[in-house]
C-alpha cells in the first residue's frame, strides 16, 4: 500500500541516512546549479543515479513510474518554448499555418524537464532506501530544532493510522452514495457533496484532536514532562567520511563541468 | 498505488528544476526564520501537551487532504488545510503543523522538490497561513455577534489562502525564468480561484459541523484573538502585495523579466568564471566542441571508476560472506 521504503539489503539501504541525505542534496543541488542545455553533464548525472539505482538494486520502472508524478507541473515551463529569448523559429504545418517557436526556449523547456526528473528520481532513491526515522535522525544531527523533531516524528508515526481512518470514512462514504445507472451523479447537489466532505474533514481533525489528548495522558504515563529526547547520532566512521566527501567532490566537478558546456 | 489521487492534484507543489538557485535559496531562508520564530513562539506561549496536539493534526491534515467531492467531470474539490488548522490552532501552531505537512509530502512522496521545499513551505505554510489568519480576523471582528460570521469568515479566508497562495507560487516560477509571468499568473490564479473554492466550502462544511459538535473547540481555541498583531498586519500585507503586484507583472512581463536577468548574478558569476578558468583547464584544446568532448570523458571515465570501484568493493564482500557462510 503505502510503499515508502522498500526493504533490502543494499549497501545503498545499509549507508548511513546522513550520507545519504546530504549526497541527496548535492545531486540535487549541483544539478539545478549546472546551466541550461548541458546534456553531456546531465547524462553523467544519470549516469551517478543509475548506478545507484543498480546498487541498490532497485527496480528502474519503480522509479520510473513513482517520477511520473511530476509530470503534470512541466505544463508550467511549456509557454517557454514559444515565449523564450529570439530569434523565434518557424516550422509549417498543413502548409499555411506557421508556429513560431523559440529554440533556445525549446532548450530550456527540455532542460527544465531533465532536471526536474532527475532530482525527482533522485528524492525517490533516498526515500525508497532510508527509513523516515533514519532521516529525521539525520536532520537532527544537521541542527533540525528538536520540537521539530518530535512534531515530525509523531507524525510519522499516526500518519498510517489516520490515513487508514480516513479510507474507512471514505469506504462509509461510497456505500452510502450508491450510483444508479441514469444518474451519473454521486450524493446531491454539490454544495451538498461539499458540505459532507466538510463534516467528514471536521469530524477527522475532532477524532485526531481527541487522539492527541490520549497520546498526551500516555506520555504523561511514562515521564514525559515536556523533555525531548530523540536518538543519538553516533559520529561518522572514517570510511563514511571518505564516501560523503568523494561523493561531494564528484558531485562538485560534475558541476564545475557543465559550466563550459551549457550555454 | 492509491495515494496517487492525493500527490498529482495540487498543481501548487513545485518540483525541483522549475525554480532559479537564488529564488530556492531566498525562500528558503524567509522560511527558515518563520519556521524559528514559529518554534520559538509554540515553545513560549503553549505547553507541552501541543507537541502531540500538533504531530497527530499533522498527520491528520495530510491523510485528510485525501477527502474529496466530485465537482464535474474528472475534476474535484480537496483540501489543503492552512485555514482550518489556522482556526483550530492559531497561527504560529498552524505554521509548524502545515510545515510539517509539506515536508513530509516532499521526502516521502516527492510531492514537490527538496531544493524548492522552502518556496513550498513559503506558499503553503507562511502565505496559507498568515493569510487565512488576517481575513479570518478581519472578517470575525466585522460580523462579531453572527454565528454565520464565522463560517463566512472560514470560506473566504481558505478560498484567499489557496488563491493568494498559488500567486505567490506563479510569481516563483516567473522570477525563476521557468514560465512568462504574463502566462504564469493567470492560469495560477485562474485554477486556484476555482480550487479555492472546493477548499472554502470544505472549510466551511468542517466548521459547521465542529461548531454543532463540539462548540467550544472553536470558541476557545478557535475564537482568535488579536494577539498576533505581526501575522495580521503580514498576512494583510501578503495578500494585498501579491495581489496587487500579480496583475501589475502579468501585464508588464517584462518587469519580471528584467527583475529576473539583474537577479541573475549567478549566471553573471558563471560568465566570469568562464572567462577565468579556460586557460587553466584545459590547456591545449583550443576547440571548444573538443573541449567539451574531453570533459565529457574525463567526467564519465570518473563516474564509472567509482560506479566500478563501489560495486567491485560490494562484491568482494558478498563473496567473503558466502565463502563464510
């Protein structure tokens, strides 16, 4: 169902999620750092996240089918293919008609699009081999305030017991709304349908509200008196050490690369 | 995959690629500092039953924005929840829940970049909420005694939040470079007034049935005082900028554009940098299409040594293992 972390025992899975977190971020950073229209780079960029992809020993179309997600926001930077910088091309279709379209736009139309997937597939990679624990472990380490810690741990840990409420409230929902053949038409009118998903929204957050005051009466039972403790990170080995900062460096010339390919 | 319906619909999430370096980092750091007076303020002002109080509404406003309603066709209404926890929790508790809304969406679900995460949480998170807060207090202190006043206030303030929201969002995109702001704005602003209003009506359809349920939820916690004069007096400001600035840039793209080629002092420093280094790098090839070529294998020949190198060292040990075991 709810496929986050997909269990193995990689090297990638076993790395330590602060390496893997801050390799994430490089990637990601020195990727939309490098200029537009850099393919050679961007393949070489691919090139660091298939062979993750292999060590890890991952499914590509896993990956491949969770980026399409990102898909639909491209819409955003299409308009540039035909408002990007002049000269503006031509190309003829069915004789007559003639769209112009600016080929620098088109390249960075394109770009936009490698970048966005990339880094996409990339947050996939962290996501589908760290547990969330292991990288809120690692943000604390990297000075994430530990209220925030604790807020985005809890959360964590209701999200799949809420997310299950909700289905069971949306489940009572759809056997209380049949369809007849005739009418396509789901429930009343539509301030109505509104108005139901409303007092389901409303009776959701008065369950959870009472749900965090029974959370709180069994923290209090076992000693929480407003102490955070969240788990120590014990300090980098030498080997991990090694492993972030050529990761980084690698990361780093592939950026410096790109800014004497890209235009 | 059934969470899919939930990750592909807000056309708010901005995935990594789409936003310029500098405009990544400036939201970043603007949402940084809120997020730290945010903690400062919940530290300050609550006790600490709020840590679960706001873990478990965290997890309830990202589960909940799953509840939709059927609008026509294929289209439907959904949540996104900043005006509803604004109301329940007050601002700056709203703040850090819908933060952690965001970033949960963005680490597990790739709903929205990591390097775009702090103009995510800057739209949804800081716009979404002090927004709805200035209008909710606005509104509730100009229609005091109605008992529809509330429910009023609720829907327009969500219906402003998303709108004013998805402004901020266009506006991102077009000092990024990524989309013309005189396309940008209006097809935002044009989608979101209508999303708006799915978000509005659940809002209300929520606060009707808290207030028939349990009343006091909202007149104690809910009921906000002007205490938070800074979120009223910004969220005001916020919303009056962006939506007096939107039509202004929409109309004169130009103006964003040129905004956006001075802001653009990173490609200025690439430039520099350009015409510094060749002389160091790659001494000898004078053919730039060569050049080019030879860095490319420099590059991959790197990459795949250490590719080599790691699955090389992954092997050996499998081997020692099964030669062990």
């Amino acid at each position: 169902m709810w496929q986050v972390r997909m269990e193995s025992n990689s090297p990638v899975h076993r790395a330590d999620a602060r390496v893997k977190v801050t390799l994430t971020l490089a990637f990601i950073l020195f990727l939309n750092m490098a200029p537009h229209q850099a393919w050679p780079i961007y393949i070489l960029f691919l090139t660091v996240l298939l062979s993750m992809i292999l060590l890890a020993r991952m499914s590509i179309w896993r990956v491949i089918r969770r980026t399409l997600l990102v898909t639909p926001f491209i819409l955003a930077a299409f308009p540039l293919i035909f408002s990007g910088p002049v000269p503006h091309l031509s190309i003829s279709i069915f004789g007559s008609d003639v769209i112009k379209y600016s080929p620098e736009g088109l390249g960075r139309f394109i770009s936009i699009a490698v970048k966005a997937w990339l880094s996409t597939s990339a947050a996939i990679m962290l996501t589908l081999t760290t547990s969330f624990p292991d990288i809120l472990t690692a943000l604390a380490y990297y000075g994430v305030p530990k209220l925030f810690i604790a807020i985005l741990g809890l959360m964590w840990r209701y999200l799949f017991i809420i997310n299950d409420e909700v289905l069971r409230m949306m489940r009572a929902r759809d056997s209380r709304s049949a369809v007849t053949p005739c009418t396509q038409q789901v429930g009343g009118s539509l301030f109505w349908r509104a108005r139901v998903t409303g007092s389901m929204v409303g009776s959701l957050l008065l369950r959870s509200l009472e749900r965090s005051v029974r959370l709180y009466a069994a923290m209090l039972s076992r000693g929480y008196n407003g102490e955070l403790f969240t788990l120590e990170a014990n300090a980098l080995s030498h080997t991990e050490r090694r492993i972030l900062s050529l990761g980084v460096l690698l990361l780093g010339v592939l950026w410096g690369m790109s800014l004497f390919i890209g235009d | 995959m059934f969470f899919a319906p939930v990750l592909s619909r807000h056309p708010m999430h901005i995935p990594d690629g789409f936003l310029s370096l500098l405009v990544s980092i400036i939201f970043w750091m603007i949402s940084i500092i809120v997020i730290r007076i945010a903690l400062r303020k919940t530290n300050q002002t609550l006790d600490e039953r709020q840590v679960p109080l706001m873990g478990v509404l965290a997890a309830a406003i990202f589960a909940g924005q799953m509840l939709n309603f059927s609008v026509t066709g294929g289209t439907s209404g959904h949540l996104l929840g900043a005006a509803i926890a604004t109301i329940l929790l007050g601002p700056w508790a709203a703040v850090l829940v819908m933060t952690s809304v965001v970033i949960v969406q963005a680490l597990l679900f790739q709903d929205g970049g990591l390097l775009a995460l702090g103009a995510n949480i800057f739209n949804m998170a800081v716009v979404g909420v002090f927004v709805s807060y200035a209008i909710y207090t606005w509104l509730i202190t100009l229609f005091r005694k109605q008992s529809w006043g509330m429910l009023f206030a609720g829907f327009v303030a969500a219906w402003g939040s998303i709108f004013v929201a998805s402004l901020s969002c266009a506006l991102q995109l077009a000092l990024s470079g990524t989309s013309p702001a005189n396309i940008a704005i209006p097809a935002m602003g044009g989608i979101h007034v209508l999303i708006g209003i799915g978000e509005g009506l659940i809002t209300l359809g929520a606060l009707a049935f808290l207030f028939v349920a349990q009343k006091d939820l909202l007149t104690t916690q809910g009921n906000i005082k002007i205490t938070n004069k800074g979120i009223l007096i910004g969220g005001s400001v916020i919303a009056l900028m962006l939506t007096v600035l939107s039509p202004l840039a929409s109309s004169h793209p130009d103006g964003l554009e040129w905004v956006a080629e001075q802001h653009g002092f990173l490609e200025n420093a690439r430039e520099a940098l350009y015409e510094f280094i060749p002389d160091y790098v790659m001494p000898g090839i004078s053919n730039p299409a060569l050049a080019t070529i030879a860095a490319g294998i420099l590059g991959a020949i790197i990459v795949f040594s250490v590719a080599y190198g790691v699955a090389r060292a992954e092997k050996r040990v499998t081997k020692g293992k099964s030669l062990r075991g």
